[in-house]
C-alpha cells in the first residue's frame, strides 16, 4: 500500500517543484517578413526580392541600381578612408548601408527599418534576440562592440549581429565592415 502510495504522489511532488517558466518569443515567421521586404540580404551579399542576389564582389553600380529600384530611393553616399580593410565607399538605402571597396560590393549593415530583412526572416527592431537564439544556432562574441553576435542563416553561411539591449536584435551585418574594435 505504501508503495502504491508513493508512486502516486512522487510524480505530484517532482512537479511541484519545477519553476514556472516563460518561454521567449520565437523570431517572427521569416515567410512573413521576407514576403514583406523589398531588398533581402544574406552571408553572401543581397539584392531585391524575387530576384537574384549580388554576390560578393559585384559591380557597385549594378548593385545601386537595383536596391534604388526595388526600394523607390536614391542613396546617400560617402567614404571612410580609414577603415581596417582600406579605404570604403558606402550607399546608404534607409537603414540599409552597403559597403564597397575598389567599386565592388563587399559588404552590408542593416538597422531597424521597413523594406529589407534577411532572406531567412531575421529584421532588426522585429527580431527579439531570444527568439533568435530559439530559432538558430548563435554565439554571443566577446568584443569590445557591446551586445555582439553571430548565428549561422539557413544557407549555412554566417551573419554577425547585435543586440545592445540584450532583447531585441538592433542591427545585422555580412561581409567586410568598418567596425573599430
């Protein structure tokens, strides 16, 4: 009798005492938010929706031209001489900034804003990081820029990010930057 005792009310105990957990929000579902952008980029570049991506190393006004198009706005361009990797030209589309060096495409930094997500569904101010974290592989890095991370995107390639909040995803990057670290 103890026993059957026992086996009814062990089950009862352990489960009262777990701690009452809240699960974090997965990502908003990457089909929305791709359906929803005009330019998608990825580890290896970017480009308007529907259509094929720029690749690393492509021709800086072919690139321009067709994120103006996709998103209905001219860029705002400049330059940094200093940069770690050289000199860089950039085009700023929103809160999309495309780096570029010796006239080719070789990288991307995308904030918060409307119009451009990653092509697996990932958009700055959208995307919580716990959610994030649910949805793919990250590592948080130990760097001198605050709240800096890098997961692995459905292609198996790798975006760095961060999240300065520690909640939500503020800005994405991929290829070459101009961070000072």
């Amino acid at each position: 009798m103890i026993r059957q005792s026992l086996l009814v009310v062990l089950p009862l105990a352990l489960a009262a005492c777990g701690e009452a957990r809240t699960e974090p929000e997965p990502i908003e579902t990457s089909a929305d938010t791709v359906e929803e952008a005009k330019v998608l980029v990825d580890a290896n570049g970017l480009g308007p929706a529907g259509a094929a991506p720029f690749r690393f190393g492509a021709a800086r006004a072919d690139v321009d031209a067709a994120i103006s198009e996709a998103l209905a706005i001219a860029p705002g361009k400049s330059r940094n001489e200093e940069c770690g990797a050289g000199p860089m030209d950039f085009s700023q589309f929103g809160p999309l900034q495309i780096a570029y060096m010796d006239g080719e495409l070789r990288g991307w930094f995308l904030r918060e804003g409307e119009g451009v997500a990653t092509s697996d569904g990932v958009q700055p101010g959208t995307t919580t990081f716990e959610g994030l974290k649910l949805e793919k592989r990250v590592r948080e890095l130990d760097t001198t820029l605050e709240g800096e991370f890098e997961y692995t995107t459905a292609d198996y390639g790798t975006i760095t990010g961060f999240a300065e909040d520690g909640e939500s995803v503020t800005a994405l990057q991929a290829g070459i930057s101009c961070f000072f670290r």
